[in-house]
C-alpha cells in the first residue's frame, strides 16, 4: 500500500489508478478528495491495526485510545466522505458506484458506533463495530489482491473484473468479520456455562 500512495507523491495526476480517471481529474472536489483519500488511508490502516494489540491495551491504554480517536476521527471526517465522495465517480457504472457509496457509507456508520458505544463504555459491542470497521478499511488491500487474483486466474475484460472486485472487495471482509464476531461471542458464551451449570 506504502509503494501505491508514495507513487501519487508528490501530487501526480498521471500514474496509476488516475490514468483511467483523466474525465474526473479538472474536477476541484474529486481531485481533492481523490489525494485526501489516498494519503489519509495509509494513517487509517496502521491505526486500525494497533486497535486490537491486547497488549497495547494492556500496558499503554492511553495510546491505545489515541490511536483510536486517530482512526475514528480520521474516517469520520476525512478519509470517509473522500471515498463517500469518489464513489459516486466509481468506474464501471451503476453497479460500482453502488458499491462503493455503500462501501463508504457503512465504513462511516460502523466507525461512528465504535465510538459511540465505547462511549458508553460498551466495550463488548465496540469490539464488534471496531472489527466491522477495521474489515472494510482492509478493502485498500483486498480489493486490490482479489483484482491480481481474477486477472491472474481469468480473461475477463477490465472493466467486468473492476464491477465484481468493488463488490467482493468489501463484502468477502465484511462476511469474514461477521463470523469472527460470532465466533467471539459463542466462545464467551461457552466459557461462561460451566459456572453457570455450578450455580
């Protein structure tokens, strides 16, 4: 991810992914939020990852908040509505500008209710939004492993492989943390059964 962010450094507007975006590029807002996006992602994608250090909870639970509010601010008010925004731009027309409006749109809503229920001191749940939030930040590298995949494996034209990675991009991760969570709660559930049964 550090080699495809540092190649839009400094401010380039001709290589990689805005090679196929020249008709947005005159745009003020897309280009803007096309670089706000890319450069904020990769402080997003770190910050996520110390959120589940126990042992960063453990020693250092100050940093581990910091580096929470880091994340949460981040997707809230920058990195978020920059991929809200882009979006609505996506290539491969309606069926990919769906995908990542609704893409941006729950990465912002479970964000938000990580916050807001750690808030509440509801760490339980918390965990569970953070683990949502943090699979769809990890869309930046699926989506582009599930494009190497496909076009390694298939011979589709670009654009059909592009409208199913904006798709499995996301939803594979978002099914994946769905059944980490369950996992976690059937675990705690069993671990509580033995006292239950001595009650």
């Amino acid at each position: 991810m550090a080699r495809i962010i540092f190649n839009y450094i400094p401010y380039n507007t001709d290589v990689g992914f805005l090679r196929i975006k020249q008709q947005y590029i005159h745009i003020d807002h897309w280009r803007t939020a096309f670089f706000i996006h890319v450069y904020a992602s990769m402080w997003v994608l770190f910050a996520g990852f110390t959120q589940f250090s126990r042992s960063l909870q453990r020693k250092n639970p100050r940093l581990h908040r910091t580096m929470g509010y880091i994340y949460t601010i981040d997707i809230l008010l920058i990195t978020g509505p920059a991929g809200l925004l882009m979006g609505f731009y996506a290539n491969g027309g309606l069926s990919s500008r769906i995908a990542f409006v609704t893409l941006a749109s729950l990465w912002i809503f479970f964000t938000a209710m990580a916050l807001h229920k750690a808030r509440k001191k509801d760490f339980k749940s918390h965990r569970n939004f953070m683990i949502r939030s943090y699979a769809l930040t990890l869309s930046a590298i699926t989506l582009r492993a599930w494009k190497f995949g496909i076009n390694n494996s298939f011979e589709l034209p670009p654009m059909d492989v592009y409208r199913a990675v904006a798709w499995l991009g996301w939803v594979v991760n978002l099914a994946v943390a769905e059944i980490i969570i369950y996992r976690i709660k059937n675990k705690a559930i069993n671990f509580l059964r033995p006292s239950i049964k001595s009650q």
